[in-house]
C-alpha cells in the first residue's frame, strides 16, 4: 500500500477514528512531554480562574483575527 492509498483508506473511515488517527499521528511527530503539559494545566486553569473571576475578558475569535489581518495590512 502506498500514501495515496493510504491516505484514502483513512478518509473513509468515520469522523471518531480520523481524530483518533491524526492524534497518533501528530504524537508520533511531537511526542507528548508530561512536564509541559503539567505546566499548560496549571496556566489553562489559572486563565480559567481569570475568566470566570471577571479579571480578565474574553475577547471574540473573530475580532483577534480581524486585529491580525490589520496588522498585516500595513
């Protein structure tokens, strides 16, 4: 089986078993680090804090693109 087979085979499956098989394929290139990842943990529940606190604002992902696209206009 070549790619390009492949690559089809893995279309045709369902939506569950292409995420489960591009999450292997991506650890495969960027292997997890336990680490890190504790560390993103602890900075994804402290900016949740924040959140729900009031501390800080979400802002809309529409609007941090359009504030992108500006910059790059320039």
């Amino acid at each position: 089986m070549n790619t390009k087979e492949l690559i089809q085979q893995a279309i045709a499956l369902p939506v569950e078993e292409r995420a489960l098989v591009v999450d292997s394929l991506l650890r495969s290139l960027n292997p997890p680090q336990s680490e890190i990842d504790a560390q993103w943990v602890v900075e994804a529940k402290r900016r949740l804090a924040e959140l729900r606190s009031g501390k800080v604002e979400a802002i809309p992902g529409e609007a941090v693109f359009e504030r992108i696209w500006d910059r790059f206009k320039r």
